[in-house]
C-alpha cells in the first residue's frame, strides 16, 4: 500500500512539473523558429508621408507591399495564439514626427522625396533581423508589443540628409540614429506609447526572419 502511494506520488509530481516544463520548452522552441517572408516582399517599398492633419507616430515612412504585415501577423498568431490587434498605420517609421523641428512643415514635401530618391531609398533591399517583442506592465497586466527589426543603410543616409536639411530650414538638429522597426501586433491599440523604441537585439528578438527561396 505504501509503494503504491509512492508511486502516484511521484505520478502526481511528474503530471505537475514535468508536463508543464515540456509544454514550455516546446512553446518556447515554437516561438524561436523563423519567420518565413518572401524575397520579392523585401524590395519596392513606397514612400510615404504623414497627413500634417492627423496625428501620428511617424513623419515620414515605408509602406510594405500589400498582405505583408498580414503574412507576418498571422504567423505570430499561431505560435502565440493570444488576442492582439495591429496598428492602423501600415508603415515601417522613417522619421519621427517628432524629429521634424518646427512640425512636419519644417522642410517641404517635396524636399523629403527628393532627399529620398538621392538616398535610394525606394530602390532599397531591406533587410530584416528578427521578430522583436517589448513587454510592460500596466494598470495590473502586462501589455506587449510585435514588431520587425530591419537594417536598411539607405534609411541611414536619407536621415542624414534630411537632418541637414532640417538644420537648414529650421535651425533644429541633425538626426539621431533611429531603431527601424515595423509594428506587427500588440495587445492594445495604443501602439504610439511605444515610441521612440529602442531595441535591445539581444533580449528583444524573439526568432530570426527567414527569406524564402525564390
């Protein structure tokens, strides 16, 4: 009787700390594995500005082609399968509005695409590093926000010509470095009390981005 007792015992502990652990390990395995883009995705993306009318996050941006934050989005679904929304904005911010001294009127529009065309940066390959995620807590919960890190050198130099510019017209200052980043997913809708987002690649990234065969 004794043994028999030992036995469920040991049975009880393993359905209570075994099983979980494993179903961890297996999630968090999951949730590592890349994501999977295509390579046509990552080319031709289309400058965009703000509406000096409507507030926002960014001045100056990038639209991804059509279905992409869609493709990426429901791939974060199904290995998290948690409730979350996507911004309304679908573009990956260039420039804050925020760094515009004077406002988004500080350089005219089409000053902005013309530094944009010099710097190629319609013509860039982006290229992505990995889906990041920052995490807080708030009113009691934790509140989570997805997105993709991106290294994109032409976005580099269009903000250095643009902080020149800025300097020029508005006596502001040049540009800082900008963590480019594209917002997938969060937990609520309050995406712009995220920004500015500094990441931290080696605790933020979550799994890399895997450019499928052509």
């Amino acid at each position: 009787m004794r043994k028999q007792t030992l036995v469920k015992l040991v049975l009880v502990l393993i359905v209570l700390i075994v099983v979980p652990w494993l179903f961890m390990r297996t999630l968090q395995n999951t949730i590592a594995e890349p994501y999977a883009v295509a390579p046509e995705a990552l080319s031709g993306w289309t400058l965009v500005l703000a509406d000096p009318t409507r507030p926002a996050v960014w001045a100056v941006g990038l639209q991804p082609p059509a279905l992409f934050r869609a493709g990426l989005f429901d791939q974060l679904f199904d290995r998290t399968m948690a409730s979350m929304t996507s911004p309304v904005d679908d573009v990956l911010p260039i420039v804050l509005g925020r760094e515009l001294s004077g406002g988004p009127g500080a350089v005219s529009p089409d000053a902005i695409r013309r530094a944009a065309d010099e710097a190629g940066l319609e013509r860039a390959r982006l290229q992505p590093v990995c889906m990041a995620v920052k995490r807080e807590t708030f009113a009691g919960r934790t509140r989570e926000f997805h997105f993709v890190v991106f290294d994109i050198p032409e976005a580099a130099a269009f903000r250095r010509r643009l902080g020149e510019l800025v300097e020029d017209s508005a006596g502001g200052n040049a540009l800082a470095d900008l963590d480019l980043i594209l917002p997938i997913a969060g937990s609520d809708a309050a995406f712009g009390g995220w920004w500015p987002v500094i990441v931290d690649r080696g605790t933020d990234c979550q799994a890399p981005i895997g450019v499928l065969n052509p």
